[in-house]
C-alpha cells in the first residue's frame, strides 16, 4: 500500500502558507480503513475569503474525526486570489470561466471523492461539504451553481456566508485594477498565461477600486457557471432537499480586531472613530450604534460593544439572511450560535472566528486552536458529535445536545453551543432587529 504521509502544495498566495505551487489541485484524505464501503464522508474546503489557506492546517486534520467517527475525512486545496477569481471574460475571449475558476476547482474535487472515494471506504452517495469562513461562502455559491448538483447531500457552513456573488462589472473593473499592476493592457491579457505566478500574486496587493484594502477576487455572476446569486432573492432550488447547518460565533471579529492595541481600553468618545465603514460594512451612523448600545446593552464595555456592533453588522448578517432564505423556502437549517470562549494570542477570549474549527474537528492540541479551560474537550466532543451525526443522518440531534429543530421565522430557534448546550430562541433578537433596519451588502460584490 502507497504510504501518502506529505500534504501536497498549497495555491500561490500572500502571505506565510508553506509550500505554494501552482501544481495546487490536492487532495488529503483519512480513512479508518479502505476495508469496507459506505462510511460517510465529510469534505472540509477551507476559509481564507477566496485568498489564502489550504487544506493542510493542523486544526483540521482529518485523523481523529476520522477514527471516533467511522467517516472518511477529506480536504481539499484549489486555486485562489486572481488565479481562481480574476474575471477576464469581458475582456477578451478564451477566458469565459476565469472568474470562477476556483469554484470549478472544488466541483472537479467532488467529482473526484464520487468517482474514487470508494477505494477508500468511502460512501459516494452520502457526502458532507462542511467549511469555514471562506469555505461556508465556497459552498453557499456551490449549491448555486448547476454544475454541483449531485455532487454532495448534507452542507454545514461555520461563519461563512455568501448572498450575492460579485456582479460581472466590478469583477471587470477589478481585473482591468490587477492587469494595470502588472503593467499590461487588454490587447495584452494573453500574457497573464505566461507571466511568473509570483508577479500574478504579487499584483493582486493592488487597492480595490471598489473596498478599498487589496483586490477582493471571489466567485461572479458570470451567467455561464453561476447564472444566479447563491441565496438572493431567495434561497437556490436546487439545493432545497440538502439539509444545512449555518453556524457563527458571537464575537466573530474579535479575530480581526481583538489583537489591535488600538481597540483595547477604549473609552466612549473614542469608540465611534473605531467603528468605520471598513469594519461594520454597512451605511451607518456609528454614533446612533453606540448610544443604542449604551442604552440597550449597559452592561457592555466600549471594548465589547466594538465587537458585538462589528460583528452583528457584518458577518452574522449574512447567516441571519441565509437562515431566513431557508426558512422561506420551507427546507430550513438548523442554526448554531458558539458562545464558549477561546484565548488570542494577547490573552483577550471570546468565540472568535474561526474558535469553532478545533471543536468540530476535536483537533484542541494543535497550535493555534486557542482552547481554554477544563470543560474544552467536553464542548469539542459536543460539536465533533454534532458533525458526525449529521454526516450520518443529515440531523445534528445527538445524545449530548438538547433536542435542536430546524429555524422558523416564526420563533428562529438556534442552538447555543456553550457548557451545557442549551436551544434559544432568536438570540441577539434586539441586535438583529437594530441592525436588520439598515440594507445589507456582500462585503466583496
């Protein structure tokens, strides 16, 4: 038996990911045992927002999940930045699927674990696409897309969002920005094929003419493999028999902000300054978020209301949206919020973004998962069995939950992951309705 015990390359990108190529297109599989056939499978695509990442993070190794559960566990790694994302389709032709080039990336991925994942025990016809961050938006835009039907039956998304995908003119208008930094004009694209990956990348820390910060590059309504955005107007048909999870984290951006200096200690005069456009998304007056705050929330710090306002304006928006999309559709998903805290680097907790990976993958001990406390591997045994369970069944309800039903308008019922577990209904309800008045927009599109 071939022994496969090195992680293949990463996507070229910014930033510290070890072992980039463009040789990118991997696969990382777990098994208990090519023994048998029909375990479920679970595919973890991973975060980054479109950007960076792999599939080879110590947080989400497969091998323990893969054993307590009985589960194929596969990861995988696909093309990002602008050689995944960069829409040059209206810019000359022979490029029409260059703007989704990645999602294509990920549909050619499952279509591996169906063809092959047999040999490895695994059962083709039960698969779970589970992904965080920026691997929840990957697969909300794939259970949009025609050409993924079929390919999975259950989907969890951890803090990963996608409404709209980015519109063809602003895709353009951010390719034309990439192709001005490497110093080519349409008549030129062609070149892009040629030039070194390293000078692509590097061009890609360009400043977005529509965010600001560098190139956003994230999947397009190119109306050829994305013909729809994923959950606007309404949630994607073809997807309604797929049971879904939609998680968050109550303070999803203390990830972002939280190891700022500038936002500790902050005092009330100061706190308006902190919440800007960049960090809440949304056309808000920032003085009316904090006096709501201070009036609703009087228990809450300046340092928390920096975080709770960012996060309830900006990531957990799009999860309320997504839930409520489902609800519509009478194919709703069950709902968690993480409320067991974790530890920055600076010593500040919370349930950051990403705190969930190392509970749903039972992986505490690596580095960087952030666990605290005596009670960590309880809640990581809670989540892990959460996953196990509905990659089995597509329900999450297990012997050490409270009995979890899907979200309804009616009552929004959400599962709080914390010690013990417990079912609320609309958590966060007067943050929801507060921020719910003003319009939402994709961060991105």
């Amino acid at each position: 038996m071939l022994q496969a015990e090195n992680f293949g390359p990463a996507s070229p990108q910014r930033g510290s990911e070890p072992n980039q190529s463009e040789d990118c297109l991997r696969l990382n599989v777990w098994t208990p045992g090519p023994d048998r056939f029909r375990r479920p499978v679970i595919v973890y695509i991973h975060g980054g927002a479109y950007a960076t990442g792999s599939g080879s993070s110590p947080l989400t190794d497969g091998a323990r999940l893969a054993a307590k559960g009985d589960v194929v566990v596969v990861t995988v790694n696909h093309r990002l930045g602008p050689l995944g994302y960069a829409s040059l389709a209206r810019l000359a032709p022979g490029f029409g699927d260059s703007g989704n080039l990645g999602q294509l990336d990920l549909i050619l991925a499952l279509e591996w674990v169906r063809d092959n994942i047999a040999a490895f025990g695994g059962d083709p016809g039960c698969v779970t696409v589970v992904g965080q961050s920026g691997g929840g938006a990957k697969i909300a835009t794939l259970m949009a897309m025609p050409a993924a039907a079929g390919l999975f039956h259950r989907a969890v998304t951890m803090s990963g969002q996608q409404v709209t995908a980015s519109g063809p003119l602003n895709a353009t208008r951010r390719a034309e920005v990439w192709l001005e930094a490497l110093g080519l004009t349409p008549e030129r694209i062609n070149e892009v094929r040629t030039l070194p990956v390293e000078r692509l990348i590097e061009a890609s820390g360009a400043t977005d003419p529509i965010l600001g910060g560098s190139l956003y590059f994230g999947p397009v309504l190119d109306e050829r493999n994305l013909t729809r955005h994923p959950f606007w107007p309404d949630a994607p048909a073809q997807s309604a028999h797929i049971p879904m999870i939609i998680g968050n984290t109550r303070e999803e951006t203390l990830a972002f902000l939280g190891n700022d200096p500038a936002n500790a200690g902050l005092t009330w005069e100061a706190l308006p300054g902190r919440l800007t456009p960049s960090q809440m998304r949304i056309d808000v007056a920032p003085e009316e978020v904090v006096a709501w705050y201070r009036r609703e929330h009087p228990e809450l710090t300046p340092d928390q209301v920096l975080i709770r306002a960012t996060t309830a304006a900006r990531s957990w928006r799009a999860a309320v949206i997504e839930a409520e999309m489902r609800a519509a559709q009478n194919s709703p998903a069950f709902v968690y919020q993480l409320d067991w805290p974790a530890r920055l680097a600076n010593g500040r907790t919370g349930a950051f973004h990403t705190s969930d990976i190392p509970l749903m993958f039972d992986t505490l001990s690596a580095g960087g998962s952030g666990a605290i406390g005596p009670q960590a591997q309880g809640m990581a045994d809670v989540m892990s069995d959460t996953l196990l369970a509905f990659a089995r069944t597509g329900d999450p309800n297990h012997a050490g939950l409270p009995v979890w039903t899907p979200y309804s308008l009616a009552h929004r019922e959400t599962m709080v992951m914390d010690r013990p577990p417990r079912m609320e209904n609309d958590p966060r309800g007067d943050e929801r309705r507060f921020f719910g008045r003003i319009p939402y927009v994709q961060p991105g599109t």
